[in-house]
C-alpha cells in the first residue's frame, strides 16, 4: 500500500493516539490538521507561507479543480504537487458533497450526480469512475472514495431518514467497489473508505462493517459536517472511531472548531480539514486560546498587542498590532487577509502541536487546561469547504 499508519504512543486517559503517516510525498505527524487549498491555492498564502505555519498536509478539492482548471490540465503540469508548487502530502475530496451541495442537482441516481457548473453552467456528470480519473490526474498521495451523503438528521422526520441513510449507505458501498476497480494508481495513491451511517448507531456500525470489509490503506468518517450539532457530532464520533481499524488512518472529514478536534481526537481520530482558518482570516475573524476576536470590532483600533502574545506566527511574531490589523481590513488592504488567514492556520498546527506533546506524555489534563476556548459555547457549527 502507497499508505502507511505507525501508532507511536497513547494515552491512559482516553483513545487519543500518536501516529505519524507515510506516503510517497513523505510523513506527516498525527493527530494532523489539514489546511484546505481548494482550487490548488491556499487563498492569498504562497506554499512557502504555509510550510511556516508547520502544516505537513494539505488538501485539494477535486470539484474545483475538475471545473477549473480541468484535471487533465493539471495531469499536463505534472499533477497538483507541480502545479501549485507543494512538495508534501496532498489529500484529494471525491468531489461528491461538493455536487451534492453547491451545485443544482439536476438528478441523483445509482451512477452518479448530474450539476451544473458553477463556472459556465454546463452540465456535469460525477460519478464513481469519474472521480477516480480526476483524483487520479491531480495525482493526490490520499484520495477519497466517491460516497452518498445523506442530509442533517434534522432535515427530515425520522421515518424518511432512516431511509436515507439506509439507502446512502448501501449506494456508498456499491459505489466503493466500483471506486475500487476504477482506481488506475494503487500502488502510487491511497484510496480511503468513507463510513456513513447518519447519527444513528445501529446505521454507523452497519456502515463500518461494510465499508472496512475492503483492504483499504485508510478509513473516513463521513457525514457528519452536514449541518448536525455539536452534541450529534461527538456523539457519532465516539461511537465510530473505535469501531475503524486500529492500524489504518481514521480521518473524520470537515471538522472544525477546536472543542470538536479534541473530542475527536479523544475518541482515536488522526486525521482532519477544514476550512475555518482561511475562511475566518479573509473575514477579519481571528483564533485564539481564548476564543475568537473579530479584527473589525472598534476595540481594536488602539490595541497595540499581536493577535495572541506568544504566538509564533509571522502575524504575531512580526510585530504587527491588532490595531493595524484592523486599518488593513477597514482598508480593505489584502495583507489584512493573508495575516490574518496565516495566524489562524498557525494557530489549529499549535493545537494539533500540543495535543501530540500531550499523547507523547501522557499529560492530557494538562493540556486541556491550556486552551480556554474548548470549553467555549458560542461558536457556529461546524463548517465545511
């Protein structure tokens, strides 16, 4: 397999576990946070700036990228890691939530989604096999399988989703084998499963034991960054987690804040994106130990303090005062961004940082006591790219 999981260390007080990731672009560390470079860019970042905030892995996104440039564009410069100038690990989405949720559907059978692009408005077909040729042509050391996403629980009544996720659940296996068969690089690129399941236990279990019936170098856990709430999502995590083969990489897809990582985290996850940091830093939304600071606010126009003293980004570490922070937004100076989205990123590496010093040495509570903002109520749901 071009993936492979070596666990270094656990905890006594939970699941949480200390790994690192091999693959063909090198390692990366775990519990490992990813950054999401949508279109092959970490919006206003050079890869440079982005190796500087101890990021290891990124992910692409294969509907993007598929509809601009085109992956055969991509193929032509030599796959994602030439083309954007990374030379790290790179994980690629299927592109499926990504039709199934920004796009207007035109139809959902058992080969596929039918959208319209978001770029011209042409029609476009996505399916198992054509998301293996465009993950396949971007060349990612980590791609994903093609799945059926059901939606929030919250969205239907419990008879028809129940249904739902009964019927995504057996179309995301049947779509795994096909993803499976159309895979046209096994030994360069490793094919990750994604459970589904819903919020319902009985569902998850019965998607886990289907879906880690294949030999696959990896697993994800899926379908939870739908809209669900943060109660739902720990609670499905900590059911499913444990239920993934302990020596694959167990990545739980689209989370999030900082409380949902380390419940995840807690529960023996390795693996997570989101795009949080990047999309907060362009908003003038700053993290922090303590929780969030809005650049915007008034507050900040005489505040002579970086972002977070002590941090060691090129925001805080630079110099550069929440006060002038908040000139460049008002401004509308790009650089405002760009510092910005660099400290966010920053910040969720230090976490993730900590977190692995924290497993190393059995020193969880510790650990817990130094980030305030797990503890915090305020914040939004979960996004996801």
């Amino acid at each position: 397999m071009p993936i492979r999981y070596e666990r270094l260390a656990g905890t006594t007080t939970n699941a949480a576990r200390l790994g690192r990731v091999h693959t063909p672009h090198g390692s990366f560390d775990t519990p490992a946070f990813m950054p999401v470079a949508t279109a092959g860019a970490m919006k206003g970042l050079t890869p440079a700036q982005v190796r500087s905030t101890n990021s290891q892995i990124i992910l692409n996104n294969a509907f993007h990228l598929m509809l601009r440039p085109g992956h055969e564009r991509v193929r032509g410069f030599g796959g994602s890691h030439r083309f954007m100038r990374w030379d790290g690990p790179i994980l690629t989405d299927s592109g499926g939530y990504q039709a199934f949720s920004m796009s207007d559907i035109n139809a959902l059978d058992e080969d596929g989604v039918t959208f319209r692009s978001f770029v011209d408005g042409s029609k476009v077909r996505l399916g198992p096999e054509e998301s293996m040729a465009v993950q396949n042509a971007l060349g990612a050391d980590i791609i994903m399988a093609f799945d059926d996403c059901p939606p929030a629980r919250a969205q239907l009544d419990e008879a028809t989703y129940r249904r739902r996720v009964e019927e995504a659940n057996a179309r995301t296996v049947r779509w795994l084998d096909r993803c499976i068969q159309a895979h046209a690089r096994p030994t360069e690129q490793g094919l990750f499963g994604i459970v589904q399941g819903g919020t319902l236990h009985d569902l998850r279990q019965a998607s886990v034991r289907d879906v880690t019936s294949r030999d696959l170098p990896g697993f994800a856990i899926g379908g939870v960054a739908v809209g669900e709430g943060t109660a739902a999502i720990h609670d499905t995590v900590r059911f499913t987690a444990p239920l993934l083969p302990v020596d694959r990489p167990r990545y739980l897809m689209g989370v999030g804040y900082e409380r949902d990582i380390v419940a995840a985290v807690e529960a023996g996850v390795d693996m997570f994106d989101c795009v949080l940091p990047t999309r907060n830093g362009r908003n003038a939304n700053v993290f922090t130990r303590a929780g969030q600071l809005r650049l915007r606010n008034a507050c900040h126009a005489e505040d002579h303090r970086p972002i977070e003293p002590g941090c060691g980004c090129e925001a805080c570490a630079g110099g550069f005062s929440r006060g002038y922070l908040r000139h460049l937004f008002m401004a509308g100076e790009m650089l405002g961004p760009t510092l910005a989205s660099l400290h966010n990123i920053h910040h969720f590496q230090t976490l993730m940082m900590e977190i692995r010093q924290a497993i190393a040495q059995d020193a969880w509570n510790a650990f817990l006591a130094r980030w305030p903002c797990l503890a915090a109520t305020d914040q939004a749901e979960t996004d996801h790219d």
